[in-house]
C-alpha cells in the first residue's frame, strides 16, 4: 500500500533574505530517517542557494535529490521545469519521502499550488503545507505589509504613493497561502517588534495561523512537516492578489551578476555592501568570495546594509572566482555604480 501513498511536498517560501535557505539546511541536519529531495528556485542564474544545501546533504538528502530551477520564477515556468523536475524525482531508484520546495523570494505560491492538480503528479504527490519566512524585524517596520494609516498620511503629501508597493504585495499574497509562518531573526527582534511584527501579519492573513519565531533556521522538523494540508485541494481559502490572472509579471525587479576581485580581508566586502544599500538601494546580495590566504570561500549573504558572512567549505581545485548576485527594484539597478563599488 506504501505505493499508493502521495509523497507529501513542503513549499517554503518568503521574502527575499528572509532565511529560507537557512532553515531547510537546517531541517536536512534533523531530518532523522526521512529521506529528503530539494527543489531550489533561484532568481538569477548564479546558484548560490543550490551550493549551500548541496554542501550539507548526506545519506538522507544526497545531492542527486537536490534540483536547482534557475529558468525563472517557478510560478511562471511551471510546464517546462516544475512539472518534469517532480516527475524526475519521483522516478529516481530510492524515491524521497519528503519533498521541500525552496521558491524564490518573487514567487507566488499559489499558482505553483494549482500545478498540484496537473494530472501527470496529481495522484502521486500533495502539499503537505505551505510555510511562509518573513523576516520579524523588516515587518515591525511595516516595509513589507504597509500600515494604512501611515499611507494615508505619506498621500496627503505626495499622491504618488496612492498605490502598494509590488513588494507589500508579493508578501501580502505569500503569508495569504501559508499554513504556517516563521518570523525568522528573532534574535534580533525585540519582545515589542516580535509582536508587532505579529499584529501586522494577522491583519493581512484571511484565517488564523500559527506564527512561530526562530533563530538561525532551528525548528523541530515535526512542527512543519507532516501537516497534511492538501493546500491543493484549499486553494478558497488562500487568496491572491493575482486570482483570475494566469500570470504575473516580475519586472519591477532584475538582477545581476558581478565578477569580484579577490579581497585582502571578509570585512571588505561587508563594507562596501553597505556602501551600496545606502547609495544603490539594493535589496539583495548572496555570493561567494575569495580572501587572501583563506583556503576556504567566503559565503555572503546581504538583506540592504544587514550583512552575513561565513567560511563555508574549501575551494579545493575549483579556482578562486568571486562572483555576487545583486538584485534590486527594477529601476535602481545601475550596473557600473555597483560593479565600480564591488570591484574597488
């Protein structure tokens, strides 16, 4: 009877820097006996997401069960990528017993829900649940689910701003889908932001849902998998700024790749992400890096001027290439003022 039964499949999804990555690395190192298989949807073609979980798989989520989708948004690319990739996986000699879905920091889930129901892998496999990483901090700041009140008042002085931003509105249809939201950072939030961060969540949710705080990614595995949410079968439920359109549109976003020089100390790099967020109006940057005299590669990782970074495994014989995924709102992308500040 065990090949009758659907393999249940996580989607994590969030905004950008929100710490998806972060936690399915940590649910690989605690997933006990359950054998795993990853989908990773990168935005932008440099697979730094993809190298980060690959580097931590073992005998329960080997690196053949991990699948970068670096083609485009998933929502959008559904026929072509998604739908093979599933099948791919389902058909490999040991089929996993758990599939997580890491989307990218653009993608609407709920058109990736509907592909649940294509007939080719409607029989063989449910969404488990959807969970929704939302940086705590970021929310108590209202940057990501505006307060209308604050709207209203900014309107009366510019009428320009009479509209939500297209990243309120990313956010507002992801935490709509969830079954469950992790508000991530906690250790950098305080008692009074965490709720708060709360309160403006649960204003913009059409149901209750739990919302868990977590640090660094560490959760119980069995607090977010194993829910069998059908959420395919619930799509009424989770309501979307896009319901009735067949597709969206992500040009209010692009990003780019830069090639680095190595650099004499990791502090360089951090300071001069810095200098873009104030100057530049980046929301994003991940990458790797090489330093002088580190045999091993720097991993960075940037939300605006918040900057993170960590030696994670030696070049060994690949060559020491740095090279950094930049996105930003489609018209703050100025390509040679970034590249002319990374490559100082």
């Amino acid at each position: 009877m065990n090949t009758l039964r659907k393999i249940p499949v996580t989607v994590i999804t969030g905004f950008l820097g929100s710490g998806k990555t972060t936690l399915i690395r940590n649910l690989i190192r605690n997933a006990g006996d359950t054998r795993l298989a990853i989908v990773v949807n990168e935005f932008g073609t440099l697979g730094i997401d993809g190298d980060i979980l690959k580097s931590c798989s073992d005998e329960n989520c080997p690196a053949e069960n991990i699948v970068e989708l670096a083609n485009g948004c998933i929502c959008c690319t559904v026929a072509d990528d998604f739908i093979p990739t599933i099948e791919s996986l389902m058909a490999l000699p040991t089929p996993p017993d758990h599939i997580l879905i890491e989307t990218s920091g653009l993608a609407l889930p709920k058109p990736l829900l509907l592909a649940f129901n294509w007939p080719a892998i409607k029989s063989k496999i449910t969404v488990d649940g959807v969970i929704a990483v939302a940086d705590a901090e970021a929310v108590s700041d209202g940057r990501f689910a505006p307060d209308v009140a604050a709207v209203d008042a900014q309107r009366e002085a510019d009428e320009g701003i009479d509209h939500e931003t297209p990243l309120s509105e990313v956010f507002e249809d992801q935490i709509s889908c969830a079954d469950i939201i992790l508000l991530s950072k906690a250790d950098l939030t305080s008692p009074e932001q965490m709720q708060q961060a709360k309160d403006i969540i649960a204003a913009e949710t059409p149901r209750k849902v739990p919302m868990l705080p977590i640090t660094d990614g560490q959760i119980d595995p069995k607090v977010i998998l194993g829910l069998d949410a059908a959420a395919e079968d619930d799509l009424e439920a989770r309501p979307s700024h896009h319901d009735g359109h067949h597709d969206h549109e992500h040009d209010d976003f692009e990003s780019i790749i830069i090639d680095i020089p190595e650099l004499e100390n990791a502090d360089d790099i951090i300071a001069k992400i810095e200098t873009l967020a104030r100057e530049q109006n980046i929301l994003r940057i991940k990458g790797y890096a090489s330093v002088k005299g580190k045999p091993m590669r720097l991993l960075v990782q940037a939300v605006s001027a918040r900057v993170r970074t960590q030696f994670d495994q030696p070049w060994g014989d690949q060559p020491r290439h740095g090279q950094m995924v930049v996105i930003a709102e489609h018209d703050d992308i100025n390509e040679a003022a970034i590249k002319a500040v990374l490559c100082a």
